[in-house]
C-alpha cells in the first residue's frame, strides 16, 4: 500500500471518529436541552394553572354579592332609603 492511500484512509478514519464524538456531543446538548425544554413546561403549566386559580378567586370576591356583603359588614354602609337626585 502506498503512503498516499495510508494516508487517505487514516485521514478518512479521523474524520470519521471526529464526527462520532460531534454526534455524541450534540446528541447530549440536544437531550440535555430537551429536559431543560421540559421542566420549563412544566413551570408554565402550574403557572397557567395558579393563574386560572386566581381568576376564578378575583371573580367570585368581585361578585356583586360579596362586594354588598362586604360594604355591609367591614365598612358599615347600606343602601339608602331614599334616593336623591344631585344637580351640578
């Protein structure tokens, strides 16, 4: 065998090993990433449900119900007998 076809094959069998531990290596960024991708999913999601939560709670103390009962009982304010008019 020549020293330029040894010389081909092991600059072919380098190239080759080089781009087995790229693979390897980006195979673990790409996995590594993906679990990261994941955990962020998940943080969203318990975000999103906290955040429905919260809606719901605003909605029902916004309730005109609870509003009344609370102008009622903490504040001490009725509705008055008679309504007046107020001119500018």
């Amino acid at each position: 065998m020549s020293p330029r076809v040894f010389l081909g094959w092991l600059l072919a069998l380098v190239f080759l090993v080089v781009s087995g531990v790229q693979v390897a290596f980006s195979t673990d960024a790409v996995r590594a990433r993906h679990k990261t991708l994941q955990s962020l999913q998940g943080r969203l999601d318990a975000a999103s449900e906290e955040y429905s939560r919260l809606q719901i709670e605003l909605a029902a103390v916004a309730a005109y119900q609870n509003v009344e009962r609370t102008a009622e009982d903490e504040l001490g304010m009725s509705f008055p007998d008679a309504v007046q008019r107020v001119e500018p």
